[in-house]
C-alpha cells in the first residue's frame, strides 16, 4: 500500500514492574511477576484480589496546584509520554507544531475521579466534590494535557474501546501519518482503575482469577490448563510515531518501523471473544504489510488468563497463520504486568519493539503447563535470546468483539 512509511522514535512506560521502558523489559525478560494482593486507600477494601498495582512513588512530573487536574490515569500518561518525547529527542516544550499530534486511549478514563466524587457526597456527606472533577474525570484529559504541555496542535483524538483502547490509538496513528494528514503522533494509552468500585465491579463479572498463595504473584496464567482469569493492573505506554521524511528530517534515531494496523469486530457477542473475528485482523495487518506468516518471528499476544479468551486466541492464530502457527514463539507478558486495560495494547506494542530489536523474547510467566487446546509455540517461563526477528505481531482484544494487530518490522533505509 503507497503512502508514507511510519516509524517508530520514541518509547516510554510505567506499570507495577516499575519505571520506564527499559526497566519494563529487563523485568518480563526476567520472569518477574508485579502481581499482588490488592491494598486500596481508605477503609473500603477487595480483600484476597490480585493485582498489579503501583506501589513505589511516581516521578514527581506533575507537582502543586496542577495535580488538582490530573486523575492518576493522566498522571501516567505524562510519566510514559515524556519518556517516549525524551527518547525521540523532542522537547517536551516545543513551539507549537501543527504537523503533531496525540492519539491515545483509556477504557474508564478518570472513573476513580468520578468514584472519589461519589464517596464524597454519599458516603462522607460533604456537599461538595473538588473543582476540577469535571476536567480531572473526562476521558480525553490524558490527551488534551499530553498535546498542551508538548504543544502539539495537530488533530488529537481520544479512543476508549475497553481493551484495545491504546492498540486502536497507535493503529488510527498509523493510519494518520501514512495517509499524509501529519507528520508525528504521539500514541498510546494509560488506565489506573484499581479502586472499590471498578474492582467490585470486575468481580461481579466473574473474570478475575483468584488470588494464588499468599502473594498472589502467580494467579495470572495465560494459556495455562490451571489458568484461572485474569489479574488487573494499572500502567501507561507511549510511541512516538513519525513519517520517516520527518524522522530523517530532524536527525532522529529511528528504533523500529510500524508496517501494519488490522482491525475488525467479532459482531458476535458483547463479551464472549470470537476466533473468526480475531482472525480477521491478524490477516488484514498481514495484508496490509505485504508479509506472510512466516515473516513473523514472535506474538505478543493478548493472552489474559481467561478460560475462554485463551482459547479463542489459540484458535485465531492457527486460523491467521495456518501451517506457519508451529514456527512462531507467543508469550503473554500479562503473567507480570497484569491486565492494564485501555493501556495493554500500548504497554504490550513497547514491549513487542524491545523484543524485535533485542532479539530477546519474553516468556509467558507461570505456564508450568499448557493448556493442550491453547497449542501454540508457547516461551514458557524462561525467555528465548538470540532469535533474529524481522517482524513481530501484537495482539489485543476487548470486550465489544473489537480486536487489533500491529505488526512491527526492523526498519530498512530506502
């Protein structure tokens, strides 16, 4: 497909592994889990849940009367996005740049803002919530705060499509920038719902793993016979996507390049993932990069420890890839990270560019033993180095039936 070629100059991410994109990766190449037991601020508690939840100080990069309009999902938004603007050797405050932009996603947004307002006048009987709930709580703050502080006034648009929220950012990203419409997106997503109300609500549904052992750290196993359910976490990741005649323009380093978005919709169920659909996607980003299936050298899958979610994904690679599926190494990093929802795209795509350009693949942490309805080429729990990778694939699903891949290849100088 003709248009401008997008590549990647800048990553950046925050989730309860740590700080930064770098300290995220050496983390899951590790094996090393951030999962436990779940402690909420106040008197309000989910006792026995898991999940993975930052609990070291974040970088103080937003300080003052300015914190007053930030809800905690806007926060790590900045902590991820300054890192990616860092990386890619863009100031953080630029002149304003009409040609740049920000795409990026959130499943709930500010609803801990929302909850925190609610707590206020019906449980604690104030009368009052805080001023700025209203610009702290809308889903579109991360955006607008991440454009005015970078001073990017290109078009800035806000997805929230449950689980694929920032994978459908990076993608609509893509899309912009290939079709001409402007030089640079930063993209990607945050979520930060680890709250009574959010988590109540998580439990009701009945896809929340049980909490395994006294420190839960391995009650998130994808693709595993004892998997259980899922384990929410909360986190922020970052791109900085730009045409590579805006790239070579400015000197910057170019890390990776993004080839392809496939996109589509189960149309089945609002909650129950399709194989078929899921499938469509896969092939379309195949289509769509000119690659086949045996180009690809790893899947980062979405892989969220559900019974039935595992399931599909299992049967939708088989059914995008065919006789290649049994070539390719797939691992779901969510075992560590847990399920950061309207951020796991962005978080997993930061992840999939280190493994691409490492050529060190992350294991699927905890997968004692598979599932043998989930046959793939699983990495289980130690990961693979010294792969050559030329392309990789990055999954992500959501309640809805929308489903998303990004495929990511090595960049070549024309």
């Amino acid at each position: 497909m003709s248009g401008q070629r997008v590549v990647i100059t800048g990553i950046g991410a925050i989730s309860a592994l740590g700080t930064g994109a770098d300290h995220n990766f050496a983390q899951v190449l590790g094996g090393r889990s951030a999962i436990g037991m779940l402690e909420l601020a106040g008197a309000l508690q989910r006792p026995g849940v898991p999940a993975a939840q930052i609990t070291f100080p974040l970088p103080p990069v937003i300080t003052g009367a300015e914190l007053a309009q930030f809800d905690r999902h806007a926060v790590l938004a900045w902590i991820a996005a300054s890192e990616a603007l860092q990386q890619a050797g863009l100031s953080s405050a630029m002149e304003p740049s009409m040609d740049s932009g920000v795409f990026w996603g959130t499943g709930m947004g500010g609803a801990t803002t929302v909850e925190a307002g609610y707590t206020d006048l019906f449980i604690d009987g104030k009368k009052r919530v805080r001023p700025m709930t209203v610009v702290a709580a809308m889903n579109n703050a991360a955006a607008a705060h991440i454009a005015l502080r970078c001073g990017f006034g290109g078009t800035v648009n806000n997805y929230s499509s449950a689980c694929v929220s920032s994978a459908q950012a990076i993608g609509e990203a893509y899309r912009h920038i290939h079709h001409g419409y402007g030089a640079r997106v930063l993209a990607g997503g945050s979520e930060a719902l680890l709250s009574y109300a959010v988590v109540s609500a998580w439990e009701a549904l009945r896809v929340l793993a049980p909490a395994d052992g006294q420190t839960g750290e391995r009650s998130c196993r994808p693709f595993a016979a004892s998997r259980s359910g899922l384990v929410l976490g909360e986190g922020a990741a970052a791109v900085m996507l730009e045409s590579l005649a805006s790239a070579q323009a400015r000197g910057a380093t170019i890390l990776a390049e993004l080839v392809a978005y496939g996109s589509s919709n189960d149309a089945t169920h609002i909650t129950r993932p399709d194989a078929s659909g899921q499938a469509r996607a896969m092939r379309m980003a195949l289509q769509q990069s000119g690659l086949d299936g045996a180009a690809i050298g790893y899947i980062n899958a979405h892989g969220a420890g559900t019974p039935a979610g595992d399931l599909a994904e299992s049967q939708s690679i088989r059914l995008a890839f065919g006789a290649a599926t049994d070539a390719i190494p797939v691992s779901s990093t969510k075992s560590m990270h847990g399920h950061t929802l309207g951020a796991a795209g962005a978080l997993e795509f930061v992840i999939t560019v280190q493994a691409l350009r490492s050529g060190a693949l992350p294991p699927t942490a905890f997968l004692d033993r598979a599932d043998p309805a989930c046959d793939l080429q699983h990495i289980a729990g130690q990961a693979l180095h010294g792969r050559t990778v030329k392309a990789a694939l990055s999954n992500s699903f959501a309640f809805g039936g929308s489903n998303v891949a990004l495929i990511v290849a090595q960049y070549e100088a024309p």
